[in-house]
C-alpha cells in the first residue's frame, strides 16, 4: 500500500471482528512505529497491550473509573448495572487494548517533545496497521487521566502519562470516508513586521 493512499484511506474502527492480531504481527506494527521521529532519539513511547484475560482486568478498572467519575449518577441501580455491562461488554469484545503511555519529564519544552513524539509513533501504528488490513481507534477517554485506573494497571499519575488507548482489531465493518477541507495556510514571504 502507498503512503498516501494509506493516509487518505485508513479509517478510525468501531466494530471489530473477534479474531485476534497475531503477537508477531503486533511486534512488528509497534517496532516499524518506533521509527516516528523524535528529539534526541529518547524514545518515549511505551506500549501496555491488553488482550484475552487482561482485557477483564483493563474493563474492569474503566467501569470502576466509570463509576468513581459520576458517570452512572442519576440513574436507577439497575439502568446502572445495565449501562456499564453493555460498557464492559463492548470492551471485552474488542481483541486487542494497547495502552500508549510515557515517562514525565519535568522539563516542560522536553515533556511537550516527548508528547508529540508518541503521537507521532501512534499515528505510525495506525497506518502500519492499516496497510495489514488492521484497524484501529484511537481513544482518549476520562479514564486515562484517573489516577486510581492508572494506578489499578500498575503505573505512577506523578510519573507516567497516558496518551491513549488503541483498540486494534481485524475490522468488521468499515466507515465510509468522510472529506475533509482545505488547510488554510498563510505564505508568508515577506519580513514581519
């Protein structure tokens, strides 16, 4: 598959076949990834992947993060107990949870480098995985910033940030692309004044 066409056809997926990505190939998507640019080649991105019997704990601790952060307030006890088994299930459905995170740095200009440099590597993996017919979602939920779930996986919040989780998968089905507009640049050719 060609870059570009990689770029303008990878697609964020939502249904997901039960199949699972074999560990090589997902070695292999994260290794190509880590070719993602990056300040002083540090290498920020880490990768937690839950699958099979951890993707229970991992859905676990998002409905109890869930629960702790007022999501279920306001309804009934059973509307709730429905709401977050429909969660969990859906989350146990989905074959494959890589949770990208990275060390803190304490210097901020190093901390936002080491941000942008894992977006870079995530956005790798997306393509990467796409061109193995792979999708993926990149997600961003509450979750990632509650401490008692970053802590429940086995990770420090004075320490460690996640960037997000990607639920990988063979997809079930595929949305169609959506356009996208013009990217308004500003040629500056001329000194500022």
């Amino acid at each position: 598959m060609e870059l570009f066409e990689a770029v303008k056809e990878r697609r964020s997926i939502h249904d997901f076949n039960r199949k699972r990505i074999e560990e090589e190939k997902l070695t292999e998507i994260f290794n190509i990834a880590s070719w993602a640019p990056n300040h002083r080649l540090k290498e920020p991105w880490k990768v937690m992947l839950f699958q099979e019997k951890g993707t229970e704990k991992y859905a676990n601790l998002v409905i109890q993060s869930y629960i702790n952060n007022g999501l279920t307030e306001g309804y009934e006890e059973d509307k709730q107990e429905k709401m977050m088994e429909g969660i969990k299930q859906f989350l146990l459905n989905i074959p494959h949870h890589a949770l990208i995170y990275m060390e803190k740095d304490k210097d901020l200009l190093r901390y936002e480098e080491d941000y942008a440099a894992v977006c870079a590597f995530i956005q790798n993996v997306q393509l990467i995985a796409w061109s193995y017919q792979i999708g993926v979602l990149w997600t961003t939920s509450p979750y990632i910033h509650d401490h008692s779930f970053i802590e429940g996986i086995g990770l420090n919040p004075r320490d460690h940030k996640i960037i997000g989780v990607l639920q990988m998968g063979y997809p079930k089905t595929i949305p169609r692309s959506k356009a996208r507009s013009s990217v308004p640049i500003h040629f500056v050719k001329r000194a500022l004044e």
